[in-house]
C-alpha cells in the first residue's frame, strides 16, 4: 500500500466518525450508608448465612429447606438468570473469529438466447461447491467487548436478584411461622382466660342467688368473657392465615396444610389428612428469642451484604457499558472475511486443484448519514443510566432506612418487655397472695379469680410482645442482608 492509499483510507475513517454528543451532567452515584448514633442493641454483629438456625427450631429450619430447594419464587429468579446467560452468550458469540461452513449443488439450463451462447446456451450444468467462510471482527473500539460487558453485568444482576429472592423467602417464612406460632401460644392461654372468666361467670351466678350481687356484675362479667371468645375466633383465624401462607410460601399442595396439631387442651380440630412436606404435622413450639445485633457502623459493608444493592450496582454497571457500546458505534468498523474452498460444474472434477477458489477481503463501514439514529442510541444508553444511578441512589436510601426502623423498634420492644416484665411479676404476687388469703379464709373466690385473670392477661401481653419480638429480629436481619455476601465479581464493566 503506497503512501496515497494510506493517507486516502485515513481520511475516509476520519471521515466516517460521527460527532458524539457530550454528556450533559450524569447524576452522581450514592455509596454513603450511615446510621444514627442513637441506635444501639445489645450485641453487634452481621447476621450468618442460615440465620434461622439460631432459633433452634427444626420447624422453621424444615420450612425454609424446603421452600429454598422448590419455591416458585425461586424457580422465576432461576429464570431470569437463564436468560441473562443465553444474551452473554449472544454478546460473546460477536466477538473474534466466526467460521462456518457451506456445501451446496445445483442444476441448472441456460437460456439458447440468453448471455451465453452454445455449447452452454441451451445446456444443462450441475454446480457443485464446497466452502469455507471466515470472519474476523476486529473490534477496533470495543464496542462488541461492552456488549460482553453488559450483559455480563446483567448476569451478575440476576444472581444477585436471586440471592435476593431467597432473602426475601427466608425472611417471610419465618415471620409467617413466629406469627402462626404466637397465634398458638395465645390461643392456649386464651383458653385458660376463657375457663377462669367462665367461672367468674358462675361465681356471679352463685353470689346472685345469695344476695350478694347484682345482675350488673354478672352481665358485666358475661360481656367480658363475649370478648375473650372472640379473641379466640380472630386467633383461630389468624392461625389459619398463616398457616395457608406457609403453604403457599414453600410451594407446597393443599394436601400440605394437613396434620397441624392444635394447642394442648384446645377445642380447635385439627385438619384430616396425610399431609406433605415440611407443613405436615406442624405443632406448637415455645416462643423463643435468638441473640440479635446491630452493627457500629454500616458504610460500604451493607452494600456488600445486601442483594438487592449488589443487583442495582450490577445493572448500573452494565449501563455504563451499553453506553461504550453506542459511543463506540460512532466509529467506522473495520472487519476481515475470507473464504476457501472448490466449485466446479461436474462432479469428477470437484476435487482437483484447479476447482480451488479463494476470497479474502476487508469490509469498512463508514457511519456517514447515521448520525440521528446513533445520537438516539446513545442518548437512550445515557437515560438508561441516569435511571439506574436513581435507582441504586434510591435502594440505598431504603435499605438505610429499614436498618435504621428495624433497629429503633427493637430497641422500644425491649424497653416494652422489661416493663412488661414487671408487671406480670406484679400479677403473679397478687394471685400469688390472693390464695394465701383464701387459703386461710380472708378472701372470697371472687378475689382469686380477678386475680388470675390479670395474671393471665398479663400472659397475654407477654406472648404479644415475644412474637412481635420475633418478628422484628428477622425484619432487622433481613434489612442486614440476610446473610448474603458480596461474591467476587466475574467481570467489570468500563465507566
């Protein structure tokens, strides 16, 4: 190539390369994730992968095996990282060498009157070929490469979404089980509330008769024992709920939902069936606690444990990318095609040397009159990122936020429960010395039985407090991030 041809083909790239837009002041990206100084828990710490298992239930610890190996959610997740993984395999296949081969034979008569004269005017021919096709892309300004990259940061998308999933699965699994297990644990003291107001009920009964009461008190005591039945019908259904949640938690058929085995000495039936799964023969546990923490300080460590940041980190980066991509579209593309391989007319001729051919050339393409289309294209790349920078922002305010709500409620419920305490101590010192003063004549039965029902409503408190507890413990570990860590990433994409 001599010194004309080269300047010549210089101008024409120089040529072909479309002016590119600047960017108009991108939105800044927000990796600050502080708390309070006021939120303090007994304990710090980040919470491990299977955190259920510190409750020590083998309940709860079934249910989730069981969701997390075939819950629908799951399988949708599982999907979406399907697809991701067939487009990177579209986006990598671009790249490099592509070679592919061709086999063709035809017959064909050529027109007497046509182009070519006899003896082939007029004739009949077979044209056999055998070829080889090369094509090199050389990607000069990798654009094909953050293709790759884009979709290589959706794919790390979509593993974090499902990690996400199973997050967001453990964490309403167990939420659903402590709230199905609270309803049990105050149903059973429901009861013992009901029998003690029941006889409250007679006790009025008897002291009417004698004159010593009125029938005020008793329709009192009546109307009272009406509100505690239906405490027990709404913890009945709650119950219920629940347990129909579960189900439809861990995938599981209606078939699931038989077998649970009501409160000792409740009048509920139990369900007849087999019942599968996890779900099958489901009982009562005692509501327990497990060590909950909060960490000092946040920072970059919860944007590493939490998966749904990780997703909207990934897809941000693969944003970044797809607007290399169309910058890189602006260029004149250079790319290298050849091919080998032998034709002939007749059939005992197609492997001699002389049927041999071969083609190789290069392919510029000049984006001369595509500026408007290429302009949009990048102007989209750009849009899409500006949403994803406002939508990482955004995650990172939430999850800040949830940690922040998780940590000052748990710190309310245990100032609650340490009053509550007290004053279930209180209740069980007053029945406690109600007997005594029946036990030696200074007190009636009516006495005792006030006494007992405070204590129990007291109970009732308790139970409240402790499955609401609960609950805030897993809302607080799943605003942590569950467990989830950060993998080391497979592929970075090019700001």
């Amino acid at each position: 190539m001599n010194k004309t041809t080269l300047l010549l083909a210089m101008a024409l790239a120089l040529a072909g390369c479309a002016h590119i837009a600047p960017d108009q002041h991108p939105p800044a990206r927000r990796d600050i994730a502080e708390l309070p100084a006021d939120i303090k828990l007994a304990r710090e710490g980040w919470p491990d992968a299977q955190w259920w298992t510190a409750y020590h239930d083998p309940q709860l610890d079934a249910l989730i095996k069981q969701a997390l190996a075939s819950a629908p959610t799951l399988d949708v997740a599982a999907a979406h990282i399907g697809s991701a993984r067939s487009a990177l395999s579209r986006s990598a296949a671009d790249l490099g060498l592509d070679v592919s081969g061709y086999a063709g034979a035809n017959r064909q008569r050529y027109s007497g009157t046509g182009l070519f004269p006899a003896p082939i005017g007029g004739a009949w021919f077979t044209a056999e070929t055998l070829r080889l096709d090369v094509h090199y892309n050389f990607d000069w300004w990798g654009k094909n490469r953050a293709q790759v990259a884009a979709a290589v940061g959706e794919l790390n998308a979509g593993r974090a979404e499902y990690a996400e999933a199973e997050r967001t699965l453990a964490a309403a699994i167990a939420q659903s089980y402590f709230r199905l297990q609270g309803a049990w644990a105050r149903l059973a003291n429901n009861e013992q509330l009901a029998a003690t107001q029941a006889a409250m009920v007679q006790d009025k009964a008897k002291r009417i008769a004698g004159g010593l009461a009125n029938s005020d008190e008793q329709r009192a005591a009546e109307a009272e024992l009406s509100q505690i039945r239906k405490q027990h019908a709404q913890l009945d259904a709650d119950i219920d709920r629940e347990r129909e949640a579960l189900r439809a938690l861990i995938g599981a058929d209606n078939a699931a939902l038989a077998g649970p085995t009501p409160p000792q000495g409740s009048t509920t039936q139990a369900p007849t069936g087999t019942g599968n799964g996890a779900l099958a023969g489901l009982a009562p546990r005692p509501l327990g606690s497990a060590e909950h923490a909060l960490p000092s300080r946040l920072g970059m460590e919860l944007l590493a444990r939490r998966p749904d940041l990780q997703a909207a980190r990934w897809k941000l980066e693969a944003s970044l990318s797809r607007i290399d991509a169309a910058k890189a579209a602006f260029y004149p593309d250079v790319n290298l095609t050849s091919s080998i391989g032998l034709d002939t007319v007749k059939l005992e001729n197609l492997l001699q040397a002389a049927s041999r051919t071969l083609y190789l050339g290069p392919t510029l393409t000049l984006p001369l009159f595509d500026s408007r289309r290429l302009d949009a294209q990048l102007d989209g790349a750009r849009t899409g990122r500006n949403e994803r920078i406002a939508e990482y922002n955004q995650a990172v305010v939430d999850a800040v936020r949830e940690v922040a709500q998780d940590g000052v409620q748990l710190q309310g419920i245990e100032r609650q429960i340490t009053e509550q305490t007290a004053a279930t101590g209180t209740a069980r010192a007053q029945l406690a010395s109600a007997q005594a003063r029946l036990t030696h004549g200074l007190a009636d039965r009516a006495a005792t039985l006030t006494a007992q029902l405070a204590l129990l409503k007291q109970q009732d408190a308790d139970l409240y407090l402790q499955q609401v507890q609960l609950l805030a413990e897993v809302a607080l570990t799943n605003a942590l991030g569950g467990g989830y860590r950060e993998e080391a990433p497979t592929a970075t994409a090019s700001k």
